[in-house]
C-alpha cells in the first residue's frame, strides 16, 4: 500500500484549472521530487495534500484514509509535515521557542515539547542558535528552522517546497545533506525544487507537471530526456533538437 495517494485529484480557482486530474502515489521511504514550470500547480498540490486547500475532484489518501479536505492541523496530526517557500518564523521568538510551537502537535506538555523541540535543533545543527530570536537570523538559517520546526511535528511524510530557493552553493550542500538524514531517518519525502540538479540527484522518482496536468513520471534520466518536460521548461523548438 502506498503512503499517500492521489487520484484524479483536481482543483480549480475561478476559470483556471489549476490541478487537473492529477495522480500519483509515493511509496514510504521514497524521495519524489515534484517538478514543472513556475505556476504549473506544483505549491497548489503541496496545498491540497496539507489542507490548505480542498480538492474540487478526485480522492487524496495518506495510509489507506481519506484526508482530502482535512484542515491543516488535522493533516499535521496524522502524520504530514511541510515547510513553505517563503520561510516565516515567528520573529521576535527564539529559535527553541519556534520549534517548541511546532511541537504542541504531538503533546499537551511542555517539557516533552521542549525535549522534541532541542533534538529537531540538533538534527538540524541549528543548536548554537537555540536562544537566537528568529528574526537575526539570515536566510540559509532561516530555512533551516523551517526544517526544525516541521521535524518537531514527527512527520511521516515530509512535504518540502523549495528549501534551496534563495541559498549560496555552500548552503545548498548542507541543506540536501540534512534532507538526506531525514530520508535515512525513515521520513518519506514529497519535495519541489527548481535546482535540477539537487532534484535530478537526491529524488528516487521525479513526477513533472504542467499546467497543473502529469506529463511525466520515472526516473531522472526518463523524466529529463522526455519530450514534454523539454518542451515545459525550454520550449517546443528545442523537442526535435
């Protein structure tokens, strides 16, 4: 059985088809990168699996059960985390506080929130920065935080939105590494990035979208010489050469 499913997943805003029938399945323990053009529906699908979102069409399954629909919270609860592509901590919090927020989803009491809270900061080699107010940090730590503080949730499957985006290749490096941890950790990973070359490399399947529509599904070698993911991302001329 699949860890999350979607099938015939839809959604529409207005006169816009956003996601179109969109179906896939991930595995546990697989890293699938999610690619496409700049509004292709990739954020939208991370938003309908969340429950930012509820689907117009289709079903959406994480464990067999039906989520589609769910609130966010609800969703966090049964297993799902993300991290966005514009990070927003809470600023004037320190970094432990941030993450202890974040690990209410799991427990009602505040030293097992803390507990959960310090070893996400450990796995993420942000503890020298436990007490630093979110707001001092600059861009690289910031996305990292993000990654603590959905870590502290004890997610099952891990939805990651552009955690390069923004990132010098130093920090590029280390952020893939802890990505890859948390993937030997057990973590399931969903992840969109327009880096090709960190997609291309860390994902065990690629499924590539445009126009909110599955145009290809495999490897990375099959995703990145298919006919219609050249044409997305380069234009029809350069198809045939």
């Amino acid at each position: 059985m699949s860890l999350l499913e979607l099938d015939g997943t839809s959604r529409r805003f207005g006169g816009l088809l956003a996601v179109n029938g969109m179906s896939f399945a991930v595995a546990k323990g697989e890293i699938v990168g999610l690619i496409g053009p700049n509004g292709s529906g990739k954020t939208t699908i991370f938003n309908l699996i969340n429950g930012y979102l509820e689907p117009d069409a289709g079903h959406i399954r994480f464990k067999g059960e039906p989520i589609g629909g769910l609130k966010p919270h609800a969703v966090c609860r049964r297993g799902i985390a993300r991290t966005f592509q514009v990070v927003k901590p809470l600023a004037r919090m320190t970094v432990l506080d941030n993450v202890i927020v974040s690990a209410f989803s799991r427990t009602a009491r505040t030293a097992h929130a803390r507990a959960f809270a310090t070893e996400a900061i450990a796995f993420t080699g942000m503890t020298p920065w436990m007490h630093t107010p979110a707001r001092s940090l600059p861009l690289g730590m910031r996305k990292r935080l993000e990654l603590a503080r959905a870590l502290a949730t004890a997610p099952e499957l891990l939805l990651l939105d552009e955690n390069c985006a923004g990132l010098n290749p130093s920090e590029v490096e280390h952020t893939m590494a802890i990505v890859r941890r948390i993937s030997e950790s057990g973590v399931t990973i969903v992840i969109i990035e327009h880096n090709m070359r960190v997609i291309m490399s860390i994902s065990d399947r690629i499924v590539a979208i445009n126009y909110g529509t599955k145009i290809a599904e495999g490897d990375a070698t099959f995703v990145a010489n298919h006919p219609q993911v050249i044409e997305a991302y380069l234009g029809p001329a350069h198809v045939d050469g």
